[in-house]
C-alpha cells in the first residue's frame, strides 16, 4: 500500500453538482420510480380529503399530511440507465450524453465525431471510425431475403444511421440494444441524400475504454463508503486504484494507493459516484 500526503487539496473538492428535473425532491429517481405507487396514493388521498374538506381542529389537511412517504430502497441508477430512460421519455438525452463521461478515453482513441467525420467525407473520405449510443435497432429483410439492420445512433454532436448485413448482424446484435454504447468502424459513400454508411465492426466501448485507463482515484471525506467501493472492485486488471482522503478544514489530502490491480472504466467510475460519501471519481 502506497501512502501520500499532499497539503493543497484537489480541484476535486469544487466538483460541480448538478441540478436536474426530478433531483429537487431529495431522493433519487430509481427509489421515485420504484415508489411511483405509493406516491401516486398518497396525491389521490390528499386530493380526495380536499375535495371532502376533512380538515384537523387546526385547519390542516388530515390523511396523506400526517403519512411520511417511504420510498423502496434501491440501487441508484448508473449515468447510462438514467440517459437512456431520458431519451425513452422524451426523445432526446436530457440532461447529459451517455458518451460525455467518455470524452477523455475518445480522445486517446482518436474516435471521430460524427460531425468531424460527416464532413471529412464530404471532402473525399471513405472509412473512419465512430462512437455512438444505440437509439433504435429495425431489422429488415433485402430483396434477397437476407437480414440487414438499420441502426440509429447519437453522439455529442448528433444522431446519425448506419447499416450492416446478415452476417454482421448476426454478430454484432448483442451489442447494438438500445442505450448501448459502442465503438464502430464505418465505410462511407456521400451520396445526394446525404453520407451512407455500413458497419464493418462494432465494439463495446466500455471494454474498449477500460484498456486504456491507467489509474482510477476515488475522493472521499471518512472512510464510511469505502467497503461499499471496494465491492465494486471485483475483476483484476491493469489499474491503479487509490483512495484519496480529504482531511477537515481542507488542510490537505492523504492518498493510499491499492497494492493490486483492477479493471477500471468510466462505467465503474459512474456507479462509484453515486455511492453515498463519495465526494469525486477520477480517472486517468
């Protein structure tokens, strides 16, 4: 085990915090969602006593006021399973992009985007390679009866389709569910009614991620959520893992890197987030 003590403590401590439709009421939205019942009975039955005017000898409504409401427990949804319900909902992500926690690794991965490429294309490219989170799947037959997939994707700079035949489709069709997030290879044709492009291989871009990712720092204020993280630590890699401790009064840190070594990835970094006491996930 590896100990550093630092005295400036990291930009860490100023993460942003973001504030998003649903997030005001104080609890998460897979414990709203799991609740969604129980909550909808607690609005009928404090309708139905406005209606009724059932009121206390004090004037306060009686029945759904004097019920606390007692969400499930549940395990917080990862950034993607909560873009993903965005998009199902209303169409279009939100609140952020599935690939936005991925910028870093794309960018050692020289993945274009679709934007960048689109117009490389137009100046005479014919391949390129692409990222993109998978927003709908249609499976057609040809003329010849054979599959072929239609697959949409987005990506931060806009959705665009692709297409790839039987044998591709065959292969590839696991990893191109909706929400997922892959890394593709592409040929491309522009054509009058715009850029035409078939797949020729897809990958996951979370596996493809994780191979590039050298270290992971995990920042926290005690050391409360620290069995819940090292749950998640579960498949060896090529990692470095450390625990970066914030000490009161922002009088420094002191770092305890993990003697082994682990598969790390933004996914991972996500879901650690969201573990109450974390203050920020790094990865490098």
């Amino acid at each position: 085990v590896l100990l550093r003590q630092r005295r400036q403590p990291h930009h860490a401590l100023h993460a942003r915090h973001h504030r998003r439709a649903l997030d005001c009421f104080g609890h998460d939205r897979a414990s709203m969602m799991a609740g969604v019942e129980r909550m909808m009975g607690l609005a009928s039955l404090a309708q139905q006593n406005a209606v009724s005017g059932q009121h206390d000898i004090f004037g306060a409504s009686l029945g759904a006021q004097s019920q606390a409401l007692n969400l499930p427990a549940t395990e917080p949804w990862l950034a993607a399973d909560r873009l993903h319900r965005e998009f199902q909902v209303v169409g279009f992500y939100l609140s952020a992009h599935p690939l936005d926690e991925y910028k870093a690794a794309l960018q050692k991965m020289r993945v274009q985007t679709w934007a960048e490429f689109s117009a490389a294309v137009k100046r005479g490219a014919a391949a390129g390679r692409l990222a993109g989170t998978v927003t709908s799947k249609q499976e057609r037959k040809t003329r010849t009866g054979n599959k072929m997939g239609v697959i949409a994707f987005s990506d931060t700079s806009g959705q665009y389709e692709a297409v790839l035949f039987s044998e591709g489709l065959a292969q590839y069709r696991d990893l191109l569910e909706a929400g997922r997030s892959v890394v593709i290879t592409v040929a491309a044709e522009d054509r009058p009614e715009g850029v035409n492009l078939r797949i020729n291989s897809v990958q996951s871009l979370e596996d493809e991620a994780s191979r590039i990712q050298k270290a992971l720092r995990i920042f926290v204020r005690n050391a409360t959520p620290i069995n819940t993280l090292a749950g998640q630590l579960t498949v060896r890699g090529e990692g470095q893992v450390s625990f970066v401790l914030i000490k009161e009064e922002g009088e420094g840190e002191i770092e305890i890197e993990l003697p082994n070594r682990y598969r790390i990835s933004p996914q991972i970094a996500s879901a650690m987030r969201a573990v109450p006491g974390v203050v920020e996930v790094e990865l490098v």
